[in-house]
C-alpha cells in the first residue's frame, strides 16, 4: 500500500527561527511530489517536485526532492507567525488520486 | 473567478440524519474528489469522479454516497450509516489528461454530530 509519512508532527519554533519539515514515500509508481500549506480551511499549493535535487524556491520557502532517499524536506527560514498552519505533502502516483501524508502543524510564536 | 464553493461551511448533524454537503467548480476540471480531515491523520479520499455520472469509492466510503449528474457538481451525502462523520470535509478538483501537478481546494465544510 502506498504510503507518505510527515515529520515531525508538530513544531513550535519562535519569529525568526528557521525550519525543515521532512515527507518521505513509499510508493508503487512516483510521478510527482506535492506540498501544500493549509491556514484555516482550503490547502494552497506550494510546490511540485518531479525531479531530484533541483531546489524550487519562493521567497523564504524552498524545497528538493532527494528520489534516491524517497523524500523531500520543505525548509521555511526566517519564520514568521504568518507561516503557522499545516503542511500537507503528498505524492502523485500515476494513480486515481494523490496520497497524503498525515501534515506537519507548524506554529511560529511571535 | 474560477474555484470551488463549499457549502454550507458549518453543517450540525442529529443522530440518524442524512445530510449533503454541496460541491461546485467553474474550472471545467473533469475529475473532482471528496477527502475526510481529522486531526493528525491528513487527508483521507471518500470518493472520486474522473467524468460524469462515473464514481468511484475511495479508502474511506462506508457510509458516504455522491452524485455527479454534471460536471461542476459533485455533491457528498453523509448517511445515518457513518458512525463517526465529525470530521472536517474538503472537495478538490483537477483537469484529467494534463500533468498540471495540483488539486485545487474548496474552503471545506465543518461537520459535527449534535
């Protein structure tokens, strides 16, 4: 059964500090890896990784896929509180739907 | 602009009531899903359709049923058969056929069992 695990589970950092959330996988078939972040209600997408060791960036957010360790870390540096909500990683495996792992709950005090 | 509407966003529900949560997307995506979120377990699929009136069960479909009688509806009924149905409900859509590498999330709908 594919699978998708998130760690840590839960973070509590203070402003300023910098982060990595990890996701690694174990899937039949690996075509993409996702990340979301999700504040309140719906998740918004962050990246698409498809391939290892090319770092996709966005402002303080980056993240790279490692293929041969079956993971990705997402690192976030100079936090804000801003960046408190849930990160959901999930892979695309050429299946019907993506698999989820369980999200990281990040939360950054001021 | 294009997106999912969710509603209601809160629903309460008395034990043995049926109730549908509602699902719409003017993205003209073709396939679109139901995911149960509870804490520390992310999401988990309910059900998915890839065209109209096709559906498929997800890992978790006992005691959900859905329709989708057009292609920018896909609503979720939630029957008195789901024991445990206080969760947090979140439709995605997606085009079919083209690697565009993202659901796209409705605002969710907050269930809970009075």
């Amino acid at each position: 059964e594919d699978k998708v695990v998130q760690s840590p589970l839960s973070l509590v950092v203070h402003e300023g500090d910098t982060v990595t959330l990890n996701c690694s996988y174990e899937v039949t078939n690996f075509r993409s890896l996702l990340w979301y972040k999700q504040e309140k209600k719906a998740p918004t997408f962050l990246f698409m990784l498809t391939s290892s060791g090319i770092e996709k960036k966005s402002g303080r957010l980056s993240s790279i896929l490692d293929k041969k360790e079956l993971s990705s870390i997402l690192n976030i540096t100079a936090t804000q509180t801003g960046d408190s909500a849930i990160y959901l990683c999930a892979v695309d495996n050429y299946g019907q739907n993506f698999v989820f792992g369980p999200g990281t709950r990040l939360s950054v005090l001021p | 602009d294009g997106g999912i509407t969710q509603s209601p966003k809160y629903l309460f529900r008395k034990e043995g009531q049926n109730v549908t949560l509602s699902c719409e997307q003017n993205l003209n995506h073709d396939a679109m899903y139901w995911y149960r979120q509870d804490p520390g377990q992310g999401l988990r699929l309910i059900y998915y359709s890839q065209i109209v009136n096709d559906f498929q069960k997800g890992d978790i479909a006992e005691g959900y049923s859905v329709s989708r009688e057009k292609k920018e509806s896909f609503p979720l009924t939630v029957t008195s058969a789901q024991k445990n149905p206080t969760a947090f409900y979140l439709c995605a859509s997606i085009p079919t056929g083209i690697f565009s590498g993202g659901y796209t999330f409705g605002s969710g709908t907050r269930l809970t069992v009075v």
